[in-house]
C-alpha cells in the first residue's frame, strides 16, 4: 500500500517534471523565433545606428549568436545553479528586478484572492439558501452583469469617479512619492485594484459553489436527515457544504494561477509596479531572460495548482484517478 | 375466464396528464436581449444611414466637445464624433467577434473529435498539450503572435484572438465524443469507409452541437471583450481603426480632461451587447430538469 502511494506521488512529480521542461522548450523557442531586435532592450535607440560589426559583437556579448540549442542547454545548466541571466533592459540580475516588484504583486494577488475564496463561499451559500427566491435572483443577475464588464473599463470607471471627480484616492501607483513605508497610504493606492481584481473574479466562483450545493441539496441523504428531524440549517452547514467543500477546493487551487494573472491587466491600468506590467514589457521588447524567468514562473504555479487540484479530487472521489476510468473504458469496449 | 390468465397485479397507475398551458411563443425566451442586440447589430450595419458626421474626419475645432445637440454623444480627443464611430466601429468589433469564434470553435472541434476518437495514449498526450498550451499566459501568447504577423488588422486580431481561446471548448467536445464514439451508428459509419472527418460532421457533430452552443456564444463574447482589453494596452488595432476598443484607447488622455463620454459611452454599448449574448447564451443552455429540493 505504501510502495504504490510512493508510486503515485512519484508519477505526479514526474508529470509535473515534464510539463515544466516542454514549458520551458517552448516558450524559449517561440520567444527567439518572434521577430524583433532583442538589442532595442539592451541599447535602446542606439541599436538602430549601430554597424553591422558593432552589431555582431553585441549579439555575440549577449550570447544571442549560438544556435537556439545551444543556448537554451546554456540557459538550463545556468538556471539548475541559480542564475538566470541579466536582464537586458534593466541590466540588473533577473531575479532583483522581479523580487523588487513580486511583493506588490503578491500583496494584491493575495489579498484579492482571499477575498474571493471568502467572499465567494459566503455569496454561494446565500443564493443557495434562498434559491430562487428574490434575494438570489438579484443577485444572479447583478453578477452576471458584474461578469459582463471588461476589467479595464470598470477601472476606467473607477478612476473617472473617485480620482478624478470626488479625488478620493489615488488613480495610479503602489504609493505616493517618499511614502513607500507608510502602511495607510499603501492601503489607500491599494483600495481600487482590489475592488476590481475581486469584482472580476468573485461572481464566477459564487456561481459555481451556488450550483454544487444546489446539487447536493437534492442528494437522498438530506431527505432522510430531514426525516430524522434536523433543521434546515443544520442540514446546510453539516452535512451539505462540507460536501461540496473539498469540490470546492479544488476549484479554487486552479483559481490562484487566473487570479494572480488577472492582475496583468489591473496592474497596468493603474501603473501598479508589480511583475504584470513586467512580464508584458518583456514580452513586447523581448527581454529574453526576463520573459523567460516570469513565464516559467507562472507556468510552473499553473501546472503546480492543477495538479493539486487534481490530487485533491482523485483523494476525494477515487472515481476520477484517469487510468481507472480508460480502464474501465477498455473493459466496456472490450 | 380465459381473462384472468391475463390480469395483471401489479398495474402502474397511468398518470394522469394535465394539458399544459399553452405557452406563448416568446415566453422564456430572452426577448429583450435579442430586441437590444438586433437593434445595435442592425444599427451597426446600417451605419451609413444613421451616421451624422464622417466617423473618421478630424474636426479640429470641436475637439474635446460635451454631448451637444449637433454632436449627439459628444467628439473625442481627435475631434471625431463619437455617435457616428460607435456605429461605424461597432461593425468591425462585432466581425471580430464572430470571426474570431469560428477560428476558435473550428480549431477546438477537430482537436476536441481527434483527441476524442484517438487511442488513449494520444488523448492523454493530447490533453496534456492542451493543458500546458493554457498554462501560457494568454496576453503573452498574444503579443508574440502580434509580433509574428506583424502589423495588427482585424483579421490577424480575430485569428490571434480565435487561436487562444479554443481549448474549453475542445475539453467538452472531447467528453462528449469520447461518450459517443462507440455507438452503433459511428461504429456503422466507419466499418462504411466513414472519413474522419465525413464521421465529424454528419455523426459526431450533430451531438455536441448543443453542448457546446452555450459556450460558443460565450466565446463571441470573450472575443469583443480581449479585442476592446488589447486595443486599449496599445497592442490590439491602432487608433485609426474604430473599433468600441480602439475609441476606449484615447481614455488616458480623456480622464485627464475628466470628459466622462469618451469613456462611458463606448463601454456601454460594449457592455451592453456583451450582455445581450450572455442572457441569450443562458438560454441556450437548456436548463435541466431540476428535482424539487430536499431540504
């Protein structure tokens, strides 16, 4: 029994292991085959007058002249010994540029997420209790309209009426000049990111975890717990929601990975400094090192969060292990 | 006598039926939001009856104008009048739209059926690619097929915007090919001589269709919105090309000044046709029959 829980751990890590390095082939690929002069990041306007010999010698300082081969096996053996490179347009090591901004996003992320992860919970369990009633149908549509509204524009919104007419808070940054200690003020230029990172995200989740229990509502067991005499909300918080909870966990292990990246968008909106608006710079004046770490950053939360949630569900419902259900499959063909 | 050989015991009382009231035709069907949306489709197609002005000339003395009675929804930063650009640019948001969904919905039905229809191995491999193809972030992807077909128009924006978005739907054809695939009729088809893809269209597809109907005007809806999102960031259609995005682009510029209408109004007619198609979505999704509650 232990050697085949070591298996299956194993397999997982090694199916983690996998993904990681067809990620990283990829993006390292597509990100030197796209067009563009990674020089421009690196020398700015100068590059374009720069001669031909000037040129091969920059490129050849970069390391960018080898065969893509060559230098992604280059880049792998420096990454496993902890260097990831300069980047080109900070000419700062790759990982002081992110970890001076990661914390920013993070704190939005983070917050955001809890938010959600609460918030959510609470809104699900609301309109399922009242289902169909007038409560929960208000709420429906209010979320669906919340669903319906670009994240830039509700920004835009945002900024129009409380920065600009009612000039409550700040419209841009993570704080004021010479106030980067001042928790109040942090917390201030924090208010509208959040509200829309949250806004975004939260009636999709609620809409979910409102659907699961009204699943399980309709399961037998309640009927007999109401038989036995168990008032409804006992019923509810019991035996329903701790139901659909690990369900609901696995959700939300997928959830982080969309709601760290749906900070991109937010971040730029409001010049927020965090690793967003760092990993669309690169992108866009191909930063090669850069590109490379944020991607494989986010990749690797991706690929991890799935996997957890995946885990979490086999544990839950043994039903799911994928190799059981296409054996089963075979033996019905069969 | 001969009858009670015959006589049942057990007999399962037939219910009785009550005659449904009879429905009128437009009841539980989200009359308003296609009235709406027919509405600004048809408005956007007729743009050049309903415009007011030239939507691409540059008024420049009436730059930065207020809603007025000569300049219905007001005039932008360029001087351009908005009432006459939602219309005319409403066209080319709403053709991305759609064009992007048929890229997107093509592409994740012939993936979706081969990884269905594959052996195992290669469903999983596939799958597997599917999810690793996610795991890149989309606005990534997008800027380096920006990059790739070079200067952004509104086709290469709708292939970008398709190639992105395919692999949910992909994800259910896959499911519901895989439930199918052994039914007497594909088996039939195929032991014919049945082509991959003569068994996708006249078998498979018929099936799916509705599952995946929902989330094919979902995906409408998903497009309008990227293509407005990439266009305000600067990497979807320049200004030049009125789309409802690419009018939203000038909204730096037009906080500055605090003029509410260059941003408010393009976004609301966003919002509102994005709207219409999700009610309609809902529709389509045919509710299924819920139990009565237990609790």
């Amino acid at each position: 029994m232990k050697q085949k829980k070591m298996a299956y751990y194993g397999k997982k890590v090694l199916i983690f292991l996998f993904s990681v390095l067809i990620l990283s082939i990829t993006v390292f690929y597509v990100a030197r085959l796209a067009p563009g002069d990674p020089l421009v990041s690196y020398y700015g306007e100068r590059s374009e007058k720069m001669s031909p010999e000037e040129r091969e010698w920059a490129m050849e300082k970069l390391g960018l002249n080898e065969p893509i081969s060559v230098q992604y096996v280059k880049w792998v053996k420096n990454a496993l010994h902890g260097n990831f490179g300069i980047s080109f347009k900070y000419k700062q090591d790759v990982t002081e540029v992110i970890g001076g901004r990661i914390g920013n996003t993070l704190l939005l992320g983070g917050i955001g997420f809890l938010c959600i992860f609460a918030g959510s919970l609470l809104l699900g369990i609301v309109c399922a209790w009242q289902e169909d009633k007038m409560a929960d149908r208000i709420l429906c549509k209010l979320g669906t309209i919340s669903s319906c509204i670009p994240e830039f524009w509700i920004a835009l919104v945002l900024i129009l009426i409380f920065s600009v007419n009612l000039k409550l808070l700040p419209s841009s940054g993570a704080y004021s000049t010479g106030n980067a200690g001042n928790i109040g003020d942090r917390a201030l230029h924090l208010v509208m990111p959040l509200t829309i990172v949250i806004l975004e995200h939260l009636w999709y989740y609620a809409y979910m975890i409102r659907n699961k229990i009204l699943e399980e509502v309709r399961v037998d067991y309640v009927l007999l717990a109401k038989a036995k005499g168990l008032n409804k909300k006992k019923i509810m918080f019991h035996h329903c929601i701790r139901n659909v909870m690990p369900a609901y966990l696995s959700i939300m292990a997928i959830a982080v990975p969309h709601v760290l990246g749906g900070t991109y968008v937010v971040e730029s909106v409001f010049s927020y400094p965090g690793i967003g608006a760092l990993s669309y710079e690169s992108a866009r004046y191909h930063d090669y090192n850069l590109l490379m770490l944020l991607c494989m950053m986010s990749g690797i939360l991706v690929i991890f969060c799935n996997i957890v949630s995946q885990t979490i569900n086999e544990q839950i419902d043994p039903r799911m292990r994928a190799e059981e259900i296409t054996e089963q499959s075979e033996v019905v063909e069969q | 006598m001969t009858e009670r050989a015959f006589e049942l015991t057990g007999i399962r009382s037939i219910q009785e039926t009550v005659p449904e009231k009879k429905k009128k035709w437009y009841q539980g069907k989200p009359m308003v939001s296609v009235a709406i949306l027919l509405l600004i489709v048809l408005g956007c197609v007729c743009a050049e009856w309903i415009m007011t002005k030239d939507p691409t000339y540059m008024d420049l003395l009436n730059y930065n104008k207020a809603p007025d009675r000569e300049f219905l929804f007001g005039t932008d930063t360029m001087g351009r009048d908005i009432f006459s650009m939602i219309w005319y640019g409403g066209r080319i948001s709403l053709i991305i739209g759609g064009l992007s969904t048929v890229i997107s919905t093509l592409i994740a039905v012939i993936v979706g059926a081969f990884s269905g229809m594959a052996p195992a191995w290669l469903d999983e491999a596939i799958m597997r690619f599917t999810e690793i193809f996610l795991s890149v972030p989309s606005l990534l992807l997008i800027i380096l097929l920006q990059a790739i077909m070079g200067k952004a128009t509104v086709l290469s924006l709708s292939f970008v915007i398709g190639v992105t978005s395919w692999t949910s739907i992909a994800k259910v054809v896959r499911t519901e090919v895989r439930q199918i695939r052994n039914s007497e009729f594909v088996i039939a088809s195929r032991c014919m001589g049945g082509g991959f893809f003569h068994i996708l269209w006249k078998h498979l597809a018929p099936n799916f269709f509705s599952a995946i109907m929902f989330m094919v005007i979902m995906n409408v809806r998903t497009a309008m919105m990227s293509e407005a999102t990439l266009s305000f960031m600067g990497i979807g259609l320049p200004v030049e090309i009125i789309t409802w995005g690419s009018m939203l682009s000038l909204a730096e510029k037009a906080l500055m000044t605090g003029s509410w209408w260059i941003i408010l109004i393009p976004g609301l007619f966003l919002v509102v046709t994005v709207l219409c198609l999700t009610n309609i979505g809902n529709a389509c999704r045919q509710q299924a029959n819920r139990r009565e509650s237990n609790l």
